[in-house]
C-alpha cells in the first residue's frame, strides 16, 4: 500500500453570465471567484487554485487533500459562483446566474447547474496533467478524442510501445438518460465501447483507468444541464482532466486527437453540429454563430499540490492547420442554414427552444386517408404531439 497522501485536482465550471451575449466571461467575475479562492486558499481549504475561462464559461481549476465530492469544496466553488454572479449582475452581463439553477446549496454541486471532473491520485515524482475545457458543446465531445488518447494505437504509439500502457484501459461510460453506467476495457471490448460511445449525446465517457493497476488516467464532467432542467438552458460546455507521460500516453498524444477538429453538437442555440476547434486561451470566446465550439487545454504539473503552469497548450502553430480546417468545416456546414446534419436531430432538439414552435403547427396536420402509418411513432411525430 502506498501512504503517500493523496491530492484531488477538482475542475467545476458554470457559465454565470458574460460580455455582449453568450460569447466571453467578463474579468471582473473572473476577479470576484479568485478573490473566494484565495481566502480559502489562506485558510488551508485548498492548496491551490487557476481560475481561467474559456468563453462565457467560469472555470476554477483547485488542488486539495479532501477527496472528490467533498462538500467543503463544492460549497467554496458554489460561493465563487454566487459571488461572481453578484458582479455579473451588477453589471448587467447577459444571462447572470444562468448556470445556477438552485438558490440554495444543498452539499454538492453535481445536479445545481455546474459542470464537475474530479480525479484523486497519489503524486508521482513528476505528474503532467492536462486541463481541457470547451464552449458551445456537450459532455460527448470528448468520446471520440479521449477514446483516440487511451484505445487507439494509430494516434497513442506506446500503446503498442510502451510495456506500461500495452494492457490497455478500461473505461467507465455513462448513460446521461438513464444514470447507468458500464465498465469496458480494450483493446478486447473496444468495439463494444464504440457501439455506444458512437452517441455522444446518449453515452459519455466518464472516467478511464489503466487496466494494470486501476490508476486513474482520465475523467470528464457528465453533467446535461438541459436534463436536469429538463428544458433548454444551453449547453453543457464541458470539462476534463488527463494525465500524462510515464505509464500514461505522452503529453503530445494526449493532444494529437485534436488535430481533427470533429463535429460535435452545441454551437449555435445548443443546435448545430460543428467542428471542435483547438484554440489558445485568448482565442476562447465564441464569436462566429456563437462560435464554432472551441476548447483550450492548459497543461500543468502537480507538485504536492500545487499547479506549477499553466502552459496555453494549443498555442502553437502545430495546431494551425486544425484551426484552418475546423474554417472551412464550420462555412460548410454552416451553408445547410436551418437544415440537418448541421441542425441537430429530432431527439436533440426537444431539449431546444424547437418544441415551443412545433407546437403551434400540432393542430394544422390533417389526416390523410388511405395513406401508410408508421407502427411505431416516429420522433418528429412525438415532438408535435407531445406522445
Ligand atoms: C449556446 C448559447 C447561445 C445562445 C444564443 C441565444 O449554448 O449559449 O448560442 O443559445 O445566443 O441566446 P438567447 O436565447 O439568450 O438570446
Ligand atoms: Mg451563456
Ligand atoms: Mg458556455
């Protein structure tokens, strides 16, 4: 057994309101949760803290010894979110206190409105971790990369090199409706982890651990706002945390994924499908069509606690070529207007503002006779008709 003391790196994010629209956080409400987070750094609560933004997204990035759930630590990230809120709505920023669903805090933030990925490990000698944090999509964002980082071997070389990685991973995936969850590892279960993770919105990759020795590799925030709101509110604009090198794939594999600017659903209204653009820190705020959906990673090293970084990981112009193309993807899609695949499906888009608009036609569909009926209703169907 190891009796090395333990340390939670915990990443809780909201969007609390922002500048001009849903586009970029504000600095004075950045101001306002550092300030929470530095008296309880003072205290001893945390060891250490980041507090960053990627678009109209607040993020607090802290270290600590309490463990994940820890109700001390949701309770200061949900005053940081109160107090900044307060800023924003002294200032009148656009949708202050959004993502605070609640006016009370009940012990934990998961099920109030934040987004939370929480991972504890004892240290190593050196631990590189990734942050990453994107705007204008959903929690499966990440399947496909994260699956590329731990499963695939043609983007993780030590898969195949490394004896410390060559076991594989296991996975811990998440149905978002259900709250289920199942445990897969690869490479012999890999095609079964696909035949889910293939529906982002449904399933989610929530957690990944190496096979050999049950370490802690990945996690994701899960959170669906729109669920538990259970109408549209935006998307979940979603966080992660990775570790790196020595028994974990390299920091550069942990970032290759991203070259690939796949399509991901939020943008514009929680709507679209667009490309997941990699961007440095001062890229992140979401312009076009209220974006194209971007992400940041911020790359750090965990010394006893303390977040020695960040390095603004994607600025570089290794990644420009991805940023070029994720252009060209979003004028592509963006010419289908109103049309899928660029709007989202059926299924999606009764979490959107789309069903308050299907509803005024429900009563104008008259029945044609003689014509086929479906036996099964299909989703438009059930939209129009409330089923
Ligand atoms: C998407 C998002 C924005 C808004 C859009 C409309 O997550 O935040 O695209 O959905 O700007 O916003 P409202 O309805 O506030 O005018
Ligand atoms: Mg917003
Ligand atoms: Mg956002």
């Amino acid at each position: 057994m190891n009796d090395k003391p333990k340390t939670t790196v915990s990443v809780i994010k909201a969007d609390i309101g922002s500048l001009a629209g849903h586009h970029v956080v504000h600095p004075d409400t950045m101001a306002a949760a550092t300030k929470v987070l530095a008296e309880a750094k003072s205290k001893g609560i945390i060891i250490d803290f980041y507090v960053t933004h990627v678009g109209d997204d607040l993020e607090l990035i802290m270290t600590h010894n309490k463990g994940v759930d820890a109700p001390e630590i949701h309770e200061l990230a949900w005053s940081a979110f109160k107090e900044a809120t307060k800023i924003s709505k002294e200032l009148g920023l656009y949708a202050a206190g959004q993502d605070l669903l609640s006016e009370a805090f009940s012990g934990n933030v998961r099920g109030l409105g934040p987004g939370v990925a929480e991972m504890e490990f004892v240290e190593r000698p050196a631990e590189p971790i990734v942050v990453f944090m994107a705007d204008k999509t959903e929690p499966g964002a990440y399947n496909l990369p994260i699956f590329r980082i731990f499963a695939d071997p043609f983007n993780t070389a030590g898969l195949v090199i490394d004896p410390r990685l060559h076991d594989g991973f296991k996975f811990e995936v998440f149905d978002v409706f259900e709250s289920k969850s199942v445990t897969l590892s690869t490479p012999e279960e890999m095609y079964d982890l696909l035949a889910i993770i293939g529906t982002p919105s449904r399933y989610v990759i929530r957690r990944v651990y190496r096979k050999s020795d049950n370490e802690i590799g990945a996690v994701v925030s899960v959170e669906r706002l729109n669920l538990i709101a259970g109408k549209y509110i935006g998307k979940d604009d979603p966080v992660a945390i990775v570790r790196a090198q020595s028994g974990f794939p390299a920091l550069g594999e942990v970032l290759e994924p991203f070259t690939f600017p796949h399509l991901v659903a939020g943008w514009m209204r929680g709507s679209h499908h667009g490309p997941l653009m990699p961007v440095p820190q001062r890229y992140a705020k979401a312009t076009r069509f209220d974006g194209p959906p971007r992400i940041i990673a911020l790359g750090f090293q965990v010394k006893n606690g303390r977040l020695v970084g960040p390095s603004d990981l994607f600025d570089d112009v290794a990644f420009d070529k991805a940023r070029e193309l994720a252009q060209e993807i979003a004028d592509y899609m963006r010419r289908h207007g109103p049309f899928m695949p660029h709007r989202l499906g059926p299924e999606e888009m009764e979490y959107t503002t789309l069903p308050q608009v299907l509803e005024k036609l429900k009563d104008r569909f008259v029945k044609v006779e003689g014509e086929f009926k479906a036996r099964k209703p299909i989703v438009e169907t059930k939209m129009l008709t409330h089923e």
